[in-house]
C-alpha cells in the first residue's frame, strides 16, 4: 500500500470515527430538542440567551460533526467543535474533574452513574485540531471540491 493512501485510510476512519460518535451521542439529542423546553435550561454562554446558545451548540455538535464525517468544509467546522469543545471544558462543566467520577445513583446497587468529565471534550479537541493541520485527506467531498471554490474560500477545506 502506497505510504500516502494509507495516511488517507487513517485520516478516512479517524472522521468517520469521531465524527459519528460526537453526533450520536451529543449532537442528535440537541438537534432534537431545538425549539423545546430542554432548549430554554441550557447554558447561557457570553451573554447569549439559553435557546441561542443551545442552537449555537445543537449547530456545531450535530451539524459540523456530519461534516467531519463527509469531508465537508472539514477545516472551518474543526475550528468550530475546537471552540465548542473548549467552551465545555471551561464553562459548562468547570467544576468537574479530569477523570471519571462514581457517583451512586438510585438505581440498584450494582449500577453507577458516572458524572461528564473534561477528559472526552479536551479528547475530541484534539483530534479536531489535528484534523486542522492535516485537512480530511483524499477521501473526502473536500478533495473533489477544493479546485472549484473560489480563492477566498479555501480556507474552509
């Protein structure tokens, strides 16, 4: 196998990857409660409202994730779950810690529920800045594109 294509196979299965665990597990369930009453206790981030930082976040979790799994704009969206990611880990769960937490639940005895910690959104951080300095590779939609966009628009490949 060519030295190149196996760094594509790599870049191909590290977006498929991530990209489909960050949108099953994140960003479907805020799609899903855009316009409902989980949108209005959401995290008021900068200033902004509940709902429209919920969006914002619904957004880039759901939508920017598809990207990254197509190769779609794979630069401009890991720049967008990069400041997502880091808005997690500063802001909505400051106070939690590095590693997992056990806390007993109410469940029966043998089941623990484990509380969010930073360690998975400072994880896929990384690999979205990763995904930053290497592009999305030969098997993406940004590859069959880049050469029709405009000059102004190929920072988003």
């Amino acid at each position: 196998m060519n030295y190149h294509k196996s760094i594509d196979l790599g870049l191909l299965i590290l977006r498929f990857t991530i990209g489909l665990m960050l949108f099953i597990n994140h960003g479907m369930a805020k799609l899903s409660e855009i316009g409902t009453e989980a949108a209005t206790h959401f995290l008021p981030i900068f200033g902004m409202s509940p709902v429209l930082s919920h969006f914002t976040m619904a957004c880039t979790q759901g939508i920017a994730s598809l990207f990254i799994v197509f190769g779609l704009f794979t630069r401009f969206s890991a720049f967008c779950l990069i400041l997502t990611m880091t808005l997690v880990a500063l802001i909505a769960i400051a106070t939690n810690t590095f590693y997992p937490l056990w806390i007993p639940s109410a469940l029966p005895e043998y089941k623990v529920v484990m509380s969010p910690f930073k360690e998975y959104s400072l994880l896929y951080g990384s690999v979205f800045l990763s995904l930053i300095f290497t592009g999305a590779g030969r098997y993406s939609i940004d590859e069959q594109i880049k050469y029709r966009l405009p000059y102004f628009l190929k920072f988003l490949c």
